[in-house]
C-alpha cells in the first residue's frame, strides 16, 4: 500500500522554527527518543500550552505519531530532522586549500589540494593546474572530519557510492541504479569514434535522479581479480583514492556496438585486462 501526499502539503507544516524544534528535539544524539508533550514543550520554546498542540497537529500524523508515552518521528520525520541535523538546506561550508599526499594523475606532482565553495569539493593540481575532480560533500562531512582527514573521508564517501550504484542500488534513496558506459563528454553517440573516443561510466537512479560520472576504471577496482592482482604484488588496492588510481591504469574502447572496453593494468611486466560491458559488468578477466 502507499500513501502519498502533495510535497507542498508535506512541506507547508516546516516552515515554523517551533516545529523545526520539535523534530530536532526528537533526534538526540544515538536515534530516535521518544518524548511527552510537557517536554517537547519545553524543547520548542513555546509560548502557551494552546500554541504549542495547535503546532504539534501541523507536524502529525506526516512527521509525527501520537503514542501512549508521547510523541515520535515517522519515517519522514526521521529524514527531515536528520536533514536539519546535518544542515543539508542550510550550511554553506567554504574550506581552505589542504593538501593530499598523492601524486597527481596528469604530472606525479605532489601537489594535489582539496578545497571546498559552497559545500563542492574541488581537487586540483597546483603544478600543473589541472582540475582532477569536482564533488558535493554535505556540511556534516566537513564539520565532522578535521582539515587533514576530510579529502580521505570524501574519497570513501565516492567509493563507495559508486560500487553501491554500480551494484544497482542508490545510495540517496535506496532506488533501482543503473550503469551504463558511453562517451565522455560526447552529446549525440556518433560524435566520437572508438580510436579516439574517451569511455566513462554514468550511474543513475531511476527512484530520485541522483546520477554520478566516472572512469570505468573505478568501477571494476574492487573486482576480486583486481583485488588479488595487486594483494599478490603487496598492495591493497582499495587504498587507491579515486582521484588517482594509478598510472598504471589504461582504458581503451574496444568496440561501441556493443560496448566493451578494455580496462587493464599492468604492475612488474604482469598485467590484469577486464572486458567491461556496457552496463558495467566484467565479461571477461586475463592475466599474462
Ligand atoms: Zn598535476
Ligand atoms: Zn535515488
């Protein structure tokens, strides 16, 4: 069964700091509380006792239940004082440059820095000024991960995003994902041709839009051939953050109908070579 409701009605009772109180009070820290009307009262800071139910009827049965011990968030209002929390709508977080101990995918330098505007992380090279990625982080993630510790916590955040979606699930949502290779930076398909036409992996959810742009590559790495390839070299692959995975790393269009490109690495004259489809599926691994 569901249940739907016109988001403006749903988003109408919101706009009263009293109630943004209540759904904040019922958030403390370690989940969902329970509390009775006398302190949820108290929590708001409302005027009068008559004010205060007339408030509490906004916000159920939407964002509230009545229960024998008081009151409690809905699913909904979980979410929404969560958001409220995490200052999602509200925070605009803007951080100085902090520097990454990788080199940096286009010159090796050691001169890659993540900055933040507007909550967006750039990673950029100072040596070389290329762009290397641009990101959303939510203000919690920078209020909660410290100058030397936030560019390693939204290398983790992506990661694992990507293998959640590349798995079919979103991880905004909890919808069905799906991936699908096609052309970097190409508008209509027969723009580029396979000799010179760079790959990359689109995730989208069809539940919530959410959609996310990577190399390939990213995709397939924590593939348990990948995973062994370098574990038998003595490394950990996962270590690798996503803005440089390696320049050991190729990615090549094999063919475009149907799609297969060839993502392959090669460590000490050994080389690992994934056939990926287009929906991002490993066909095919060798080793040689
Ligand atoms: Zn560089
Ligand atoms: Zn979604």
């Amino acid at each position: 069964m569901t249940e739907t409701a016109a988001p403006s009605e749903a988003f109408q009772p919101l706009g009263n700091e009293i109630r943004t109180r209540v759904l904040a009070a019922l958030l403390e820290e370690g989940g969902p509380v329970t509390l009775a009307f006398s302190e949820l009262a108290e929590a708001s800071g409302a005027d009068t006792t008559a004010g205060f139910a007339y408030h509490l009827r906004q916000l159920t049965d939407h964002y509230l239940r009545e229960t024998d011990d008081g009151y409690t968030l809905t699913d909904a209002g979980i979410r929404i004082a969560r958001a409220i929390e995490s200052g999602v709508y509200t925070e605009s977080v803007d951080r100085d440059p902090v520097g990454i101990d990788d080199p940096c995918p286009f010159c090796d330098d050691r001169a890659l820095v993540a900055t933040a505007t507007d909550n967006t992380v750039t990673v950029r090279c100072q040596a070389c000024e290329a762009a290397v990625l641009r990101l959303p982080f939510p203000p919690s993630g920078h209020r909660t991960h410290a100058d030397e510790a936030f560019p390693g916590a939204l290398d983790r955040l992506y990661r694992h995003r990507v293998s959640l979606m590349t798995d079919g699930s979103c991880p905004e949502c909890g919808g069905e994902s799906t991936a699908r290779v096609e052309y970097a930076d190409a508008e209509p398909e027969t723009e580029s041709a396979p000799e010179n036409g760079r790959a990359q992996l689109r995730l989208g959810c069809t539940g919530c839009g959410y959609t996310l742009r990577c190399p390939v590559t990213l995709a397939v790495i924590d593939h348990p051939a990948v995973v062994s390839f370098y574990y038998g070299h003595g490394e950990d692959v996962r270590n690798r953050p996503i803005w440089n995975v390696g320049r050991e790393w190729r990615e090549t269009i094999l063919s475009d109908d149907p799609w297969c490109v060839r993502v392959s690495a090669e460590i000490d004259d050994e080389q690992l070579e994934l056939l990926v489809g287009r929906d991002a599926t490993v066909v095919s691994v060798f080793e040689r």
